[in-house]
C-alpha cells in the first residue's frame, strides 16, 4: 500500500467487517482514493486488538509491557502486521473480483505468515473442536499477528464471496460481509456512507429542482 499513516482513535463503528480479519484490512480507509492507515505504531494495534474483544486482556498488558521494553522490535512486528494485512486486501478483492488473476505475491505473503504462525502454534482440543493455538509466552510481540494469520487461513477457506462486499461510499473501500437476512446490505454503515450517499442523492435532486425551477422562471427584472 502506498499511503499516509494518521492517527486515529478507533471506535466501534470502525469494526464493521463482520470478521476480525477483515476489520484488520479496513484499518486502512480511503483506498479507493488516496489510502490512510491508521496503524500508526504498536500501542495503536493494541488498541485496535483490545477493541475487537477478541483478545485476552492480560495478553494484551504483555504484549504492551514488551512493547515498552524492546521498541525497536516492536517497529518490526508492526511492519508484518501490515504486511500481512495488505496481503490479504490484495487476495480477498481478488477472489471478489472473479476474473482477476490471483495476486501470487500476496497468496505467497499470506502463506509465509501461516507458517510463522503454525510453527509457534500448538495443537489443542476443546470439547470436540482441535484448535491451534498461540499466545505471547510463544509468539512474543508476534502474538497478533501469528492469531490472525491463523484466523486468516480460516476466514479464507470459508469466505462467503456471494456476501462479501466492498463499500462503494467516497473516501472508504472497506470489506464486509453481508450478514443481513435480505443480503441487500450496500454499505460498510448506514451510519457513515450510506447517510453520506444519502445527503449527496438529496443535494443533487435539490440543486436539480433549482435549476429546472430556474429556467422556467422569468428573469427579476421583467
Ligand atoms: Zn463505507
């Protein structure tokens, strides 16, 4: 991705995907104009992870405590987080879009941080469910990135691209799946492009009036 890095406070309203995985591709925003990243360091992804809920809370204290203690290795893990986050924007738009070539650059990307992650990872079973599992005593300040790799992997094998949009609203471009029951669902958020798309309908149907209006109306000064 070539972008600008700004910071941003996220919100829940920026974890509209429908899966952590892709809530990670949509911390950039703007892609279909001039993209922005939003992970402007560490901390910020461990913010980003601490609001998805998806995290152990006393992980995420280590994760920040090694942060803290070895900067300069957490520059780098941040780097593979975005490495693998474009990697897989690259993959899924291209499996949405049918016809496009598959990005080999990206499949291979997205395979080396599989392997990073099963080599940490070990195998657990819960009630009947085998898992693999990581966590920071293994994985260190790679932790985030090693889970969803692993999660990636999943969600890919299962993406329902039937459901799986991109959001045509201005400035935006994220991914989500549809899981409305009527699977009509256009935009990241009613909240924000679709109100935005909304306002824009409402100013051009306006501004149409006034000039249809306009020159049916004779001049003032007649
Ligand atoms: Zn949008």
């Amino acid at each position: 991705m070539t972008g600008t890095i700004r910071a941003h406070t996220f919100k829940p309203r920026d974890l509209v995907g429908g899966h952590i995985v892709i809530d990670l591709v949509n911390t950039v925003t703007a892609r279909d104009a001039e993209p922005i990243d939003w992970l402007d360091g560490y901390p910020r992804l461990l913010e980003w992870a601490a609001l998805t809920g998806q995290f152990d809370a006393a992980a995420l204290t280590d994760l920040q405590r090694l942060a803290e203690a070895e900067p300069c290795r957490a520059a780098p893990a941040l780097d593979r987080t975005r490495e693998l986050r474009e990697a897989l924007h690259d993959l899924i738009t291209a499996l949405l879009h049918q016809d496009a070539p598959t990005p080999a650059t990206a499949v291979d990307q997205v395979e080396d941080h599989w392997k990073h992650a099963v080599a940490r990872a070990r195998l657990t079973v819960r009630g009947n469910t085998p898992q693999l599992r990581v966590g920071v005593e293994t994985s260190g300040l790679e932790y985030l990135n090693h889970e969803l790799a692993l999660q990636a992997f999943d969600l890919l094998r299962a993406l329902p691209l039937e459901r799986t949009r991109i959001c045509p609203g201005l400035r935006c471009g994220w991914v989500f799946i549809d899981s409305s029951r009527a699977g009509r669902r256009r935009w990241c958020s009613m909240a924000t492009c679709g109100n935005a798309s909304k306002g824009r309908t409402h100013y051009q149907r306006n501004r149409q009036a006034t000039s249809r209006q306009g020159r049916h109306q004779p001049p003032d000064d007649q």
